[in-house]
C-alpha cells in the first residue's frame, strides 16, 4: 500500500514539474516573438528614417534643379488659375490675372495666354492659340477640348482630332474623357460623328480579332445549357443581341467589370475630367516632368505626400483600357445614355454581321438521324427508327460476340452413351461398372452445361433485341424532338434577325 501511494506521488510531482516546464517555455516564446516583432518594427523604422533622410538630401538637390525652371512652374500656376477661373465664370474674373512671360519652347506658356486673352475677348488669343499648337498640336488640342468638356463652352473647343479621339488601341485616361464628354453632350454635334467614325476605323483595324471578342462577349451572356441545340445557343444569342439593342442591358452586366470612371469606386476621383485636365496642366516642361516625378517620390519618402497617392494619382496619358472592352462595356447602359449610342454606331457593322452568321447557325437543322452501337453493329435511327432487319444484325453480332459451342452435347451424349456400354460390360468384370458411373456423370456434367450455355445465351439475346429496341425508339424520339426544337429556333431566330436589320439599318454609318 505505502509503495503505491509512493509512487502516486512521485507521479504527481512529476506531472507538476512538466507543466511548470510547458508554461516557462511557453513564455520563452512568446518573449522571443515579441523580441522579433519589435526587432522588426526597429528596422522597418530604422529604413523609413534611412529613406527619408536620403529623401532629404535628394529633395534638396531637386530644389536646385527646379531653380532654372522657375518661369515654367509661374507659367503652370498661372495656367491653373486661368483655368480654374474660366471654369467657374467663363471668364470674367481672369482680367486681373499677373501674367507672366513666355517660356519658349513651352506649350502651356502660350496656351494659357491665349485661353486667357479668349477669355477676356482679345483678338490676341487667336494668334496665342495657335502659337501653343505649333509647339505642341495634340497637348494644346487637349487643353481645349477639356476645357470645352469642363464649361460646355463651344468657342474652346478645336476641331476633332490632333490625338484628342481615339487613335490606337489602347486609350490614354484623356482620349478616354473626352470620349464620355462627347458622349454625353458637352462638345459640339461635329465631335459625336467624329468620335463614332474613329472608333469605328479602330475596330475594323482590329480585323477578325474585334469582331471574335465582341461575338466570346455576346456568348458570355448566354445561360450555358449543355443540352441546347446549336441553333437554340445562336437563337439565344440573337435574343441578347435583340435585348441589347432594344434596351441596353445584357443579361451579363452584373458580371461586367466595373467601369473605372465609376462614382461608386472609392479611389475615382470625383469629377475625373478635371483631374484629367489638372493633370495635364502640372506635367512640366520639357525637361522639367522628369524632375518633378523625382520630386514626388522624395516628397512621399520623407512623408509629406502619402505613397498609395502618388503612385495612383491618375495621368492623362496613362492607359485606360483598349477599345472594344470600353465599347462593349458602354454597349450595357441603357439607351438613353449617350455613351451607348456612340457604342451602338461604333460596333453596328460587326453587330450586323454577327446577327447574319448566327441566323445561319440557327437556320442549320438538327441532325434527322442518330446511331445506335450494339455488339459492334452500329444502327441508324430517323425520325420512324432504325432500318428494316435491325433485329437480324443484333442477332448476327451477338451470336459472334458470344459463340455456342457446340461440341459440348455431342460430346456428352458420347460420353453417356460410352457409360451405358461400360455398365452392361460391368456384368462380366466389375472394373467396366467403375468406368461407366464415371463416363454417365461426365457426359451428364457436359449435357447440363450445353443446355445451360444455350438458355443462357438466349436468354441474353432477347435481353439485347429488348434493350436495343428501346434505345432505338429512345433515339427516334431524340430525332423528333430535336427537329422540332431546331424549327422553332429556326423561325425565332429568324424574327430576332429582322428586329436587330431593323434597328441597326437606323443606325448612321
């Protein structure tokens, strides 16, 4: 008794000290995370004040840099107040303006001046204007055509083109404003026929990869149905089609990326056609945009511009997505909006053709017959069934898939027979009675199984005329079915074909 409640507690203690040991090293632990994570928080601070501190001496050194372009930052803050006051009154403020001297070489230079001299109704703005063109047309063009967007004032805007309408593939954020400005109404009538023109040379630039997406775009939209037809599928799509262009609205636009001039995303600037503008105007001179870019990253590495905003702050020649995404995004709205008319009118000629291609997939019938494989015949079925003499073949083919043999009854009858010779012959010797029991159970075993080999296998081959006659009329029902189901895609397709004709025959060219 006392060696048991000895070793209990010696157990005890043992359990005690274990525990005791858990729980220290468990603190060491959690003493050496918290010694790492300030570890890393000491250096992350330490790089920060490493970073900020060559940030510093680099700013400096920029500061110097900028000296000479002095005239060039007076003639940008002057170009912003200009702006800023003709957006907010037309103008009639900009008289008191200290305007500073030109900066050769420099477009803003003289544009600012003349969009202020236009302002105020001097005959010199012209003359400015067209300075600030020859020293940089598609800058200058865009100056104006933002400005025209910003105040609905038609005397800023230049004729369409020099780089404002889309000329590649690939949008920069300005050509993409001016876009929505057109489509919405704030230019002149001139700039909706032509922004229409140009989209539609860059999508027929694309060749057959323009018209591939936009037809994978209107596939998309469509519910994936295994067991639809071909015409079903390009009925459905002719059924969107005709749904987009009555209403504006697919049945994918929940799915459609969000649109990146979307009031709804937090980092969308709120009027981004004047962040547009604005950024246009601090780009620099030439020479000098290099060093302001320089200048933000110092400024955000000593932290006195956040990172996250200097790095995503929107540049009005950074890309804004290609063509077709945009157009087949504007393509969703609905149809009083003006950016799905210009959508509409840039992408008619493909809609056109993608509706004639797919009234033709849908006008193609359904197969009238369908095969049946069985035991290596194979069998075609129409709309009544299969051939006359299927059941013919199936028994062909079986019976070679699954041959009688036909040696076992002759050979046990044989062998039975050799039995009952044996048995009399047992009369005279008792050797022959031995050999003839054994001779009757063999032949009986070969009997039995000849006869049990043919049950089987008629058994099995009215199984199959069975099982085959039902998939045959299985099939010969599909056949119907289908047909009929092809037909009346058919007929709807070719209704929807007419509307789209119809409303895309209204669309100017």
């Amino acid at each position: 008794m006392s060696s048991t409640w000895g070793d209990w507690k010696q157990d005890q203690r043992i359990a005690e000290a274990e525990a005791q040991l858990d729980a220290e090293r468990r603190a060491r632990n959690r003493l050496a995370e918290q010694i790492r994570a300030q570890q890393g928080n000491t250096q992350a601070q330490l790089d920060r004040l490493t970073r900020a501190l060559v940030a510093l001496v680099e700013h400096e050194d920029i500061r110097s840099e900028l000296g000479q372009y002095a005239d060039a930052a007076a003639c940008r803050r002057y170009a912003r107040e200009v702006v800023s006051t003709v957006v907010a009154t037309g103008g009639a403020a900009v008289r008191d303006s200290a305007e500073p001297g030109d900066v050769p070489g420099y477009w803003l230079a003289a544009a600012a001046r003349g969009v202020a001299a236009t302002a105020r109704g001097e005959a010199t703005g012209g003359p400015l204007l067209e300075e600030a063109a020859l020293r940089d047309r598609g800058r200058t063009a865009l100056l104006l055509t933002l400005l025209g967007a910003l105040t609905r004032d038609p005397r800023w805007a230049p004729a369409p083109g020099d780089g404002v309408l889309p000329d590649a593939v690939v949008l920069t954020q300005a050509q993409r404003q001016a876009w929505l400005a057109i489509a919405e109404g704030r230019l002149p009538g001139t700039f909706t026929d032509a922004l229409a023109e140009a989209l539609g040379r860059l999508v027929a630039a694309t060749g057959s990869a323009g018209p591939d997406e936009v037809a994978a775009w209107l596939e998309g939209q469509v519910p994936a149905d295994r067991r639809a037809l071909p015409a079903e599928r390009a009925a459905a799509q002719l059924e969107v089609l005709h749904r987009v262009l009555s209403t504006g609205a697919s049945a994918g636009t929940a799915t459609a990326p969000e649109s990146p001039e979307s009031p709804e995303s937090p980092e969308v600037p709120e009027d981004p056609l004047a962040d547009c503008l604005r950024s246009l105007i601090d780009e620099g001179s030439p020479g000098e945009a290099e060093i302001l870019d320089r200048m933000a990253t110092a400024r955000a590495d000593m932290g006195f511009l956040d990172e996250r905003v200097a790095t995503e702050t929107a540049v009005w020649n950074a890309s804004a997505g290609d063509v077709l995404s945009l157009l087949l995004r504007d393509l969703a709205r609905p149809v009083t909006d003006g950016r799905y008319a210009v959508a509409r009118r840039a992408l008619a000629p493909v809609l056109r053709a993608i509706g004639d291609e797919l009234v033709q997939q849908a006008a193609v019938p359904a197969a009238n017959t369908r095969t049946v494989e069985v035991v290596g015949e194979v069998l075609t079925v129409d709309r009544a069934g299969a051939e006359a003499g299927w059941q013919q073949r199936v028994t062909s083919g079986f019976d070679r898939r699954h041959p009688l043999d036909r040696r076992l009854l002759p050979a046990g009858v044989g062998i039975l027979g050799l039995g009952a010779v044996c048995c009399l012959l047992g009369l005279v010797s008792g050797g022959f009675l031995v050999v003839g029991l054994l001779g009757g159970c063999v032949g009986t075993g070969l009997v039995v199984a000849a006869l049990h080999q043919r049950r089987g296998l008629d058994q099995g081959r009215t199984s199959t005329l069975a099982a085959t006659g039902r998939q045959i009329d299985q099939q010969a029902a599909t056949v119907r079915d289908e047909g009929e189901r092809s037909a009346a895609a058919a007929s709807r397709a070719g209704e929807l074909h007419r509307s789209v004709a119809g409303v895309l025959a209204g669309v100017p060219s």
